[in-house]
C-alpha cells in the first residue's frame, strides 16, 4: 500500500515539475496527501459520476498515466 502512493506521489511531483495541471483519483481518506503532494482535482475513485466529473473539470484532458 504504502509503493502504490510513493508512486502516485511521485507521479504527482514529476507532472506538477513540468507544469501540468494535475488531476488524480484515490479513496477520499487520501485527497489531502495528493493535494500536498500538488494534485489539482482530487476524485473520489469510487464515485459512479467520477468520469463525468473530470471530464467536467478538466474539458480538454490530453494525457492519462495510470
């Protein structure tokens, strides 16, 4: 548990380092470690809206890494 969010968090830096506007899904227990670690939009993973909600956000999305 704890590799998969070093990774998510390190994901999150690398993208925020090269100005791109982050956005990421996780359980809500973690928004705020993803907020810190520079996500701008934070999704509930479990939401069954939660792909309507991004596309909402952020219209013009261009890259994914999962």
């Amino acid at each position: 548990m704890i590799l998969k969010a070093a990774v998510g968090i390190f994901a999150i830096q690398m993208a925020k380092l090269h100005g791109i506007e982050v956005v990421t899904t996780c359980s809500p227990k973690k928004f705020d470690l993803a907020k810190d670690a520079g996500a701008t939009h934070v999704f509930d993973y479990n939401d069954p809206e939660v792909a309507s909600k991004i596309k909402a956000a952020v219209p013009d999305l261009q890259h994914v890494f999962d």
